[in-house]
C-alpha cells in the first residue's frame, strides 16, 4: 500500500525528466553559435555610371574577389536562424580596354536571416543578406591612379546545405553599391562558400 503512494509520482517525475532532458539535448544540437567562413567569386561583374554614361565589365579569369567573415548565429526558431557578422571582402579586379582598371575591397557589418528545410540525409537552407560599410575602391588610368572610401552597402541570398553541426556549404549572388564623387558603382559577385561553427 505504501509503495502505491510514491510510485505513481516517482515515475511521472521520471517521465517528465526524461521528455526534458530530449527536449533540451535537441535544442542544444539547434544551437550553433559563432561561426567563420569564407567565400570564392566565381563572377564578377562591376559597372560604373556618370550621369547617363555606364559602362560595364565582368572581372577577368584569375581576376576571382573573396572574403573572409566572422559571425554569431541566434538560435530564434528551429528553422528560423538569425546570423551578425563582420565581413572583409576583396572585389576583383575589372578592366576596361586595357585603358581604365578597377579595383577594390570593402569591410561590412551584415544581418543574415536563415530559412531552413529540413530533411533525412541533410538540410537545405536559403539566407538573405543586407550589409552596411566601408568601400574603398581604385581607379588607374593610363599611369595615372587614384582611390577613395566611402560609405557603401550590399544585398545578396544564398542556397546552402547544412552538412552536420559544424559545417555548412553554399551557393550565393550579392551585389555591393556606393558612390565616389559623381561616379556610381556597383559590384555583382556570384560565388561560393563554406561556414564553420563552433
């Protein structure tokens, strides 16, 4: 008779302990925290506008830009993450006839929202990107160079996978504008990338 009294509540409080402990472990498994990466250019495409002139270029083989980043990602929702980070990105190099080259790099602060689908074998996910920044651009002509910096900003998405905790590989487009003088540039860049979380 005794043990009828503090069985039944043992074993609820076992059973609620054990759905916790899961429930805690999965959220914990969710969680992924700081993270850095890196990105390839795989395209470029820079175009530069005055007044009603513009001209365009797509970067040369070899001319490829990168970056290297470093960010935390919040743990809003399962499938809903959302990443901060700081992000140093090179642009390539365009050039025009042979007689007019750019170049340039940038340094930004960027939000990062991250939509997941999740599957058996790995997750999918798509990002979308806006940043805010330092552009600092250089222009040759002939022998004759000159650059600047100046605020710029940036927009892109990407498609990726989620290959285990750690790792995550992706696909991206984002494109970089600001303006120098009277000059408006503007930078496309596909590429392709990987992230490593801690």
């Amino acid at each position: 008779m005794k043990t009828h009294y503090w069985l039944a509540p043992t074993l609820t409080l076992l059973s609620i302990s054990s759905v916790s402990s899961v429930h805690a472990n999965t959220m914990e498994e969710n969680k992924r925290g700081f993270y850095i990466g890196a990105d390839l250019s795989v395209y470029n495409n820079t175009k530069l506008e005055v007044s009603d002139v513009s001209i365009q270029e797509s970067s040369d083989f070899g001319d490829f830009g990168y970056n290297f980043l470093a960010g935390y990602e919040f743990d809003t929702h399962e499938v809903v993450k959302l990443g901060l980070e700081a992000e140093y990105r090179h642009f390539g190099k365009a050039n025009y006839d042979d007689e007019f080259k750019i170049k340039g790099n940038g340094v930004f602060v960027n939000i990062k929202p991250k939509f997941i689908v999740q599957y058996d074998q790995a997750d999918v996910y798509v990002s979308l990107l806006a940043g805010i920044g330092s552009m600092d651009m250089e222009a040759q002509v002939s022998n004759v160079s000159a650059s600047k910096s100046e605020l710029g900003y940036q927009f892109g998405a990407e498609l990726g996978f989620i290959v285990n905790r750690d790792i995550d590989i992706h696909l991206g487009y984002r494109a970089a504008f600001t303006e120098i003088e009277t000059i408006e540039v503007s930078t496309g860049s596909a590429y392709t990338g990987i992230r490593y979380f801690f």
